[in-house]
C-alpha cells in the first residue's frame, strides 16, 4: 500500500494535520496533489535519478513534495531551513538538483539565489503561497496537470546531507529502490519495531527536513495513518497535541524531553495521554537521569534507536531493556555491530573503540570520495565515526561522538564550517569551535578566538565576530560565546589539538598531549 492507495479507500481521513492551526490535507487532496507535481516535474524534463531540492519550513505543502519525488523515481534533497542563502545555495549545487520548491516564508533567503550564490543548473522555481524572485507560483503551475498518477512510477528516494571531511555538509547518497511505490515494503520495519500501522495517529514535533521525521512521516502515510506536524516545537503544544488529536506515535530528540520535564508539575499533568503509546527518540544520547524521569512519567513506551543517515546499520533498545541497562542504545538489527580498534581488529566486550557495522545498506558521500573511503574499514565494514563498546549481552554504549562535532538540541553542528568561516575576519589570526554543556541543549558552540597581533580581546570585538557569523551562518551554528586565547595549542605539524581546550569546559582540568 501507499498513500494512493488510501487515497481511494479512505479519501476524507487526514493525513496531515498542522497542529497549531488545525489545518487538514486529506489522503485525496495530498495524493492528487502529489501526482500533479510529479506530472510537472516530468513534463519539466526531471527523469529517473535526477534530483529535487526542497526548501521549506514545516507547512501543509512539505509532504506532498516529497511523495511527489517518491513516486517519480527522483532525489529529493530536503534542506535545513534555517540556512543562510549561500549554505542553501552549496546544498542546492553540490546535489545537482534541476528542481526548487520553497515557500513565501523563505522568501528573503532565496531571493539571495542569484549572483555569487547563483543556483545556475535549477530550471524548475516554485514557491508555495506566493511569487517573488524569478519562482513561478506553486498551486496554478501544479494545478494545471491531471491528479491522476503517473502511468510508470518508480521509487525514488531522499539524499539528505551530512558533514564531510571540508567542513562542509555532503549528501548521503543510496541506491534507488527497484520498485514501484504500490511495492515499496520500506515502511514494514516500521510496522515491527514502532507498531505503526493504519490507526494510527503520529506526532512529528520536529522540523521535517530532518532524516527521521521524514522517514517517520513517510511510513505513516505509506501505512494509511495520520501526521501531526508541529509548526515548531513547544513544550505545552506538544503535550496538548497528543490530547487534542489523540496521538499514539510520536519521536523526539532528549533535548525535547528536557524542556517537556522542566514544565511547572501542574502543566505536565494537564493533559490526558492515554491514547499515547509509543514515543521514540534518537539522534543524540539522552542523560540517563533524563531518560529514567520520562520513564517515570510516561510508562514504559519510550522506544530508542541509533542509526546514522547512511543507513549502514542500527541498534534499537525498549524501556524494559534501557532500565536493566541504563545508557545502553540496545542491540543490532538486522546487521552485525563490531567494536574495533585502530588497526581494524576486533575487541572483546568493554573494550571501548570504534562503531562500525557490516551487513547494512549501501551508501557513499556524493561528490567525496575521501569520505567514503574513511567510512570504509575493510571486510564490508563501514563506520561513522563513534566510539563506544558492547557488553557481554551484545548490548551498545556509545562513550564518544564523531570527531567534536556538536548535537545541541538533537541538531549536528560540524565546527570545521563555522571555523573557515571566522578565520575569514580580517581580525582573527586563528580559531577553534566546540561543544560546551549546555542544560537545555545538551551542548552549545562556543568560540575560542586568537587575535591578530594588535587587536584587544574585548566584549567589542566579540560582538562584531558574532554579527559577522549571523551574516554568514545559519542561526543555530552561531557560537553562544567567544573566549580567547593569546595562542591556540597547535602541534608542531600544525594539527589544532582541540581536546586542550574544549576539555576545560567539560571538567576536565589537567588534560594533556598523549
């Protein structure tokens, strides 16, 4: 089945609903909208394994250009929304996606797509209620074509991106399904690991372009069930969404849980959650206090995973099992996990080293080499970069994360892209960027600056670095602070030797060169 399918079964059930303004896009309205938009995309010459950039906030629209690329065997790449014009821009080139849909409310930022930041390979502009900047008007130019589908569908499938080696984000590049979208079965893991299913009703509180809530959101319309999307995350709505629509999916980040636990005692208990029976969480490792307390609070329906958008393997843990082994996120499925040490050895249970997995899915960085090949570890291998260890049972704790990068609030933060970007100001002779504690985000950016000779390491300079990064960066990868430093700890060679610096803010007082 597929949302097509649903579209004739079940033409007046929701299958998104906006969770703030109440807004319904039916199975019928969704899908023959979807199908109008594949029709233009192929009358606009994009064929099997072409790509589609999709830039937009969380809205009605966003799912049913997905599907729209889905069932027209393309890439659709779905951008941060938060970027700046020349991110958004890198992402849009470096795809090489013939096709932008974005919304009126990016419109300051796309009307920067012209210039230094042209996008010149985009053939295909449409912006969702409104017109501006040289994109045609969405629902008219959708609108023109039949509702019908395509008489030859194809699966397509998404190419989100990560950071690479240069600071700078890559996609995560796959294989095309070879299937049609009525034999696509993707959304059967769902159905065994999470209990979705037709009934259901899903929760999606985080931004779309995100790789599990469109994952997430996906499955559920592929199953016949009902989306909730959160404009935006907000600790009061989400509760009062899962009373007002009955929720009985949902997924989170621990960032998410924090805010939701340091509600007054009164509001948490505001709302009826019985219909609530699954809660889902990944993307950053939750503090075990934190966990325990949603626990308590819930019941026993948090279900956790860790898995990276490469999609080379993953292990999944229940409440039952995280409280018998607090911090763990659980077992392999479906592929084997092994921990090894820098020369690719095996190592025995409670010997930390790094993560990889074999028997996964394929995948490469598009337009990185290099990267691939640091994933690759030999014998059909491949890692993401973690460190971490597996118990006697076979059970994973992850003791490190992917060489600094920064998760605050469930986010990837890489510092490589924020430092080239500072090193740029005429004022800084040297820079380094990392994750700081955080209570709310679990960790902030922070800036460690060295001066250019001659210039005060004062509070002035600090705010002028920090507008210089608002200008340039997305506002979620600006640094929160910035300290100084008269020299930053480089090695003979060169190497920056971070760990000097960011251990400080961590604790950890008397680190040292090993």
């Amino acid at each position: 089945m597929y949302p097509g399918d649903y579209a004739e079964s079940t033409p007046d059930k929701p299958a998104i609903i906006m969770g703030s303004s109440g807004e319904v896009v039916s199975f019928a309205e969704i899908n023959a909208r979807a199908n109008r938009l594949a029709r233009l995309l192929r009358e606009s010459g994009l064929g099997k394994g072409d790509h589609i950039a999709l830039f937009m906030e969380n809205q009605p629209r966003f799912m049913e250009v997905v599907l729209a690329a889905l069932r027209s065997g393309l890439y659709v790449t779905a951008i941060n929304s938060f970027l700046t014009a020349p991110e958004v821009a890198y992402i849009v080139n470096d795809c090489g996606a013939r096709a932008l849909v974005t919304s009126a409310a990016k419109a300051p930022i796309v009307a920067d797509l012209a210039g230094e930041h042209a996008t010149p390979e985009i053939h295909t502009r449409l912006m969702v209620d409104g017109i501006s900047h040289g994109f045609d008007a969405y629902e008219p130019a959708i609108d023109a074509f039949s509702g019908e589908r395509l008489p030859d569908e194809t699966m397509g499938a998404t190419m989100l991106y990560s950071s690479g080696t240069t600071g700078r984000p890559k996609g995560v590049l796959g294989p095309l399904p070879e299937t049609t979208p009525s034999e696509n079965q993707s959304a059967a893991a769902l159905s065994v690991l999470f209990g979705f299913e037709q009934e259901m009703t899903y929760l999606s509180p985080a931004p779309l372009y995100h790789a599990a809530p469109l994952a997430f959101s996906s499955g559920t319309l592929s199953l016949g069930g009902t989306v909730v999307v959160m404009e935006r995350f907000e600790p009061r709505n989400a509760l009062s969404h899962i009373e007002r629509y009955g929720v009985t999916h949902s997924q989170w980040v621990p960032t998410m849980f924090s805010r939701m636990l340091k509600l007054p005692e009164e509001d948490r208990r505001a709302h009826d959650l019985a219909s609530h029976r699954i809660a889902i969480h990944a993307a950053a490792p939750c503090p075990v206090p934190v966990k325990r307390a949603m626990i308590d609070w819930w019941g026993p329906i948090l279900l956790e995973y860790y898995a990276g958008t490469e999609g080379n393997g993953s292990t999944f843990i229940n409440s039952e099992d995280w409280l018998a082994k607090p911090g763990s996120v659980g077992r392999a499925m479906a592929t084997q996990l092994h921990i090894v040490d820098e020369d690719g050895k095996d190592l025995p249970p409670g010997q930390e080293g790094t993560v990889c997995f074999s028997g996964g899915g394929s995948f490469e960085y598009h337009n990185d080499p290099e990267k691939t090949q640091e994933s690759r570890l030999g014998e059909g291998r491949t890692t993401l970069g973690d460190v971490g260890y597996i118990d006697e049972d076979g059970y994973l704790f992850l003791t490190d994360r992917k060489a600094y990068m920064i998760i605050s609030g469930g986010v990837n933060i890489y510092p490589r892209e924020i430092e080239d970007h500072l090193i740029t100001h005429p004022k800084v002779a040297d820079v380094a960027v990392f994750g700081v504690p955080n209570e709310d985000f679990g960790e902030e950016v922070k800036a460690v600056v060295q001066p250019m000779p001659g210039v005060e390491p004062d509070e002035e300079l600090a705010e002028e670095l920090l507008a210089f990064c608002r200008d340039g960066l997305a506002r979620f990868k600006v640094p929160r602070s910035i300290d100084y430093e008269e020299e930053l700890p480089r090695l003979p060679t060169g190497k920056l030797y971070k760990r000097l610096l960011r251990d400080r803010y961590w604790g950890n007082k008397d680190s040292r060169i090993v």
